[in-house]
C-alpha cells in the first residue's frame, strides 16, 4: 500500500479493543483478587468509564482481551437477573437504569483470552479474529480522561481519522523526566491539535526522547497493525510492543498524533486514581458538597503546615 494512494474516505470504527489482561502488579494486593479495571471511581469502575467513552464514539462492538484471573470483567457486563428482578420488584428504578446502563442495548461485548501476558502489542494482536479488516479503537482503562460537558477523547479522534484517514494516536505533553514511562512521538508541525507522527519509541531515557510528547491510551488504528504486530519481536521488557508496530505502520500509512481536549487521570497509578477520584467527587452533584467538606475536614485534622 502506497501513501501516494488516493485516500479514500475512513470509515467510522465500530469496534473497541480493551486490553485487560495485564498483572495490575502497580495496585497489588488490591490487584491480588479484584481486577485492576474494577477498581472503582466514586461508583463506577474504570472500565465502565472507557467503554462509555467508546460508545459515545460510536462503538458497537466491545472487543476484551482478558485472561483466567479476569472473570470480574466478564461477570460485570453478563445480565444480573437476580439482582434486577430484585430493584424492578422493590421499585428502585434508578438503581435498576444504572445496572442495565452498564451494556446498553444494540452493543455487543466480545471477550477474548490472552493466554500469557506477553505485552500490550500481543494483546491488540489478539483481537484480529473479531475485529478482521477495518479501522478499530485500542483503549487503555486505566487512563481515564474527563472532557467536562464536551465529546469524549475517541469520538474527537474519530473525527480525525474519518477527515484525514490513517491512523491516530492520542498524545499529551509530559516533564522530561517522565518521558522513561511513555512511548513518545516525533512529529512534524502541529495543525488544530494534530501533527503526523514521524518516529514513535518506547520509554526513551530522557536523554534520547524526541520530544515530550506521551502517547496515552487511545489509538485509533488500521486493520493493517495486525500484520505488522505479527512481525513485531518482543521488544523493551521482552513484551511485544505496540508501539513497535506503530513505528513500522508509519512508514507506510500515516499515522496521526492527537492532543485530545480533555484532562487525562493515570489510573494504573496509586496518585492519578486519588486524582480521578477527588475530581469526579467534586464533580458529582450528589456529593459534591460532602466531598469538599470531607477534603477541607482532612487538610485541617492532618495540618495543612504538614503539607510540605
Ligand atoms: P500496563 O503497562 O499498565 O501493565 O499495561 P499492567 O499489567 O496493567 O499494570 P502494572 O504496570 O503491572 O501495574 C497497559 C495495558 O495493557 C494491558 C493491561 O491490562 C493494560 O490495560 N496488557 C498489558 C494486556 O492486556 N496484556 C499484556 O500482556 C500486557
């Protein structure tokens, strides 16, 4: 395939790929029993956070890569008839809405196992089955981002995909000395917050970063990654690396980087989790008001001299 080719319009995705089947070794014990993707915020669980933000991109189709030690995952979007006949008898309805909101009517969840966990590349790999040849979304739960009142991160990169066509990669600006936990982007000038993404490495020294430009967990990616995921060997950590086979796609389709409107919350951090937590209560009618009390409660008892 040439990129000399006339583009022809992209298609909408249609199909999400939720890689969950990594240890969760950074939220041990917690992580012991309860999949780091259950972990909740306020009362919703992180994963129920990116498959909202796939559906309102337009996602029909859910694709989870899991493993033996994630039946939580599978159990939480599987029918609770039990438990709805109860709310539906005992007249609480809103309960009722929240539990069938989980899965709503018209999406399909597709769950796939990932017998080893040999790295987030063979993870998406694991999808091709389902997903076959068209554009799909890979989505990282554990990074939750929050566009107040505005559209979620995948629909804005949707947008860009289906104008531009290629691939599209979700960046945010991080300190150099963070650049050893990315993947970062080379790219050329940005344009109403996108750039083509010339060279992609994963978790250079901040020496040797091309730039301060992280890559997060949203991509938007063509079906071509699985043949080049194919070819990818393992790489830093001896996983197989996506990001290797981005930077084999770029030489040959081009792959855009996106700075998303929104604020990004890493979850697979014990901080970032605290972070979305605070911001989500603050932001949530019922408790708002309690939450602000709770933390001006907390910074007083603590001393907020000891906030060093
Ligand atoms: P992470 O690097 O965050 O690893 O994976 P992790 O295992 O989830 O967490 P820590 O670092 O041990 O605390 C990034 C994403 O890729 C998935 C993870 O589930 C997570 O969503 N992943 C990673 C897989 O699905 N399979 C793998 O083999 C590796």
């Amino acid at each position: 395939m040439s990129e000399n080719m006339p583009m022809i319009p992209a298609p909408r995705i249609r199909k999400a790929v939720f890689p969950v089947a990594g240890l969760g070794t950074r939220f041990l014990p917690a992580t012991k029993t309860v999949p780091k993707e259950m972990l909740p915020i306020v009362d919703r669980p992180l994963i129920q956070y990116a498959v909202d933000e796939a559906i309102a991109a337009g996602c029909d189709t859910l694709v989870f890569i899991t493993n033996r030690y994630k039946h939580a995952v599978a159990d939480y979007f599987d029918r609770a008839y039990e438990l709805e006949q109860r709310l539906a008898s005992g007249g609480k309805t809103d309960l009722l809405q929240k539990v069938r909101d989980v899965l709503p009517e018209g999406v399909n969840a597709v769950f796939v196992t990932q017998p080893e966990a040999r790295g987030l590349g063979h993870a998406v790999l694991c999808a091709k089955p389902v997903v076959g040849d068209e554009p799909f979304a890979v989505m990282l739960p554990d990074d939750v981002i929050w566009n107040r009142g505005g559209p979620g991160a995948l629909a804005q990169m949707a947008d860009l995909a289906q104008r531009e066509g290629g691939s599209v990669v979700a960046v945010q600006p991080v300190p150099r000395e963070q650049t050893g936990s990315y993947g970062i982007v080379a790219t050329d000038a940005f344009t109403d917050r996108h750039g083509r993404i010339s060279g992609i490495v994963e978790k250079p020294e901040p020496a040797l970063a091309p730039s301060q430009l992280a890559v997060v967990g949203r991509y938007i990616l063509e079906p071509r990654i699985f043949a080049l995921l194919e070819q990818t060997t393992p790489g830093k950590g001896g996983e197989i690396q996506l990001t290797d086979a981005i930077a084999a796609l770029l030489a040959e389709r081009p792959v855009h980087a996106y700075r998303f409107h929104g604020t990004r919350f890493d979850c697979g951090t014990h901080i970032g989790l605290v972070e979305a937590t605070i911001r989500f209560a603050l932001d949530n009618e019922a408790i708002s008001d309690q939450a602000r009390q709770a933390m001006q409660r907390a910074l007083d008892e603590l001393g907020v001299a000891d906030s060093r």
